[in-house]
C-alpha cells in the first residue's frame, strides 16, 4: 500500500504529555487513528490489523480492550435475533 505523511499541530501539552507516556508518539497517533476508522467501520479489522503490524486476532482482542467491541448489535438488534432463534 502507498504510504502518504501528513503534518499536524498539537499543543505543546499534549505533546509532552505523549513524549513522557510513550517512546513514540507517532505510532499511538497512528494507532489512534486506525482504531477510530475501525470504530466507525470505515476499515475491517483485517485491515487495521495490518496498518498495526499485528495478525487479525491480536488486533480485534486489543480493540476490545481499548474498548472497541468486535460484534457491533444493537439491543434491538439481540432482541430480534433471539426471538428469531426462540421460534426454531
């Protein structure tokens, strides 16, 4: 896949606050942003995974740990689907 740069400006803050958490702020900006294009389901997991570098298990575990589950259903969504079961 092509590879583009982008600039951005952060507060300076914010970037000591990445620079003293992480070794490499450059990386969890790149992450962060994978994981929120995952969460909007604007890219599979498989293709997150492979942005990041890890298999697609390793992935779809550490986006559930950040909070970003694999099964996205709503509840009225599980209601139906159990009712649906219910009348087999």
């Amino acid at each position: 896949m092509p590879l583009r740069t982008i600039q951005i400006t952060l507060p300076s803050e914010v970037l000591d606050k990445l620079s003293t958490t992480y070794q490499d702020s450059t990386d969890l900006i790149k992450e962060a942003a994978v994981l929120e294009l995952y969460r909007e389901g604007r890219i599979s997991s498989g293709k997150a995974a492979e942005i990041l570098g890890m298999d697609r298990f390793e992935f779809i575990k550490y986006a559930g740990m950040k909070g970003i589950p694999f099964i996205r259903i709503t509840p009225e969504e599980l209601e139906e689907e159990v009712t649906t079961l219910g009348k087999q």
